[in-house]
C-alpha cells in the first residue's frame, strides 16, 4: 500500500475516495477517527490519509486526484458515449455512467 493524499477533513478524503473508486481504484482512508485526538497529537498525524491498496496504481491515482481536486466546477465535459454535458468535476457520466475524459 502507498499514500497518495492528506486530506483536510474526512469528508474531503471521502470525496477523494470515491474519484478513485470510479476509476477502479481500491483504496483505504487511514486516520478517518483521529479529528477527536486533535490537540493531543499532531494534527498533521490526525488527518485523513488516502492509500491505494495497489503500489502500481500510485502514479494513476495521484494524476486522477489531481484532475478532480483541480477541476472548475463551471466547466463542463460533454459524455463522448450520450453526448449529455456534466459538470468539471465528474469522473462519469451522470446520464450513462460511461467515463468522462479528464
């Protein structure tokens, strides 16, 4: 297993997670309990942590989170299988849940 992310929150991690599950990603948030210990440790030691369980899909994963973490909610990716537009953001279609293009 590799880190491949910090996440602010968990909800931030989550989000990232599941980016990467839409890909085929299989990953594991660590520290997704640790906001309670904040104060009493570190807080770069409590964040949440995105592994890939796969150290092969490392470099995908990174350049997949950086699509999505960089992407502009305003623009728009029309599905190159339906023709329907969806937002910057997503990873699939919303209509046919064919892969968008990055």
């Amino acid at each position: 297993m590799k880190r491949v992310h910090i996440a602010p929150t968990l909800l931030d991690a989550q989000l990232a997670v599941d980016a990467l599950s839409c890909v085929g990603i299989a990953t594991h948030i660590f520290n997704a309990n640790a906001a309670g210990a904040l104060g009493e440790v570190p807080f770069m030691q409590a964040q949440p942590e995105i592994w890939v369980e796969d150290d092969r899909l490392a470099a995908r994963a990174s350049e997949v989170l950086a699509d999505f973490l960089n992407a502009r909610p305003g623009e728009e990716k029309v599905c190159p299988h339906c023709g329907e537009r969806n937002p910057g953001n997503f990873l699939s279609c919303w209509h046919c849940g064919g892969a968008l293009s990055a």
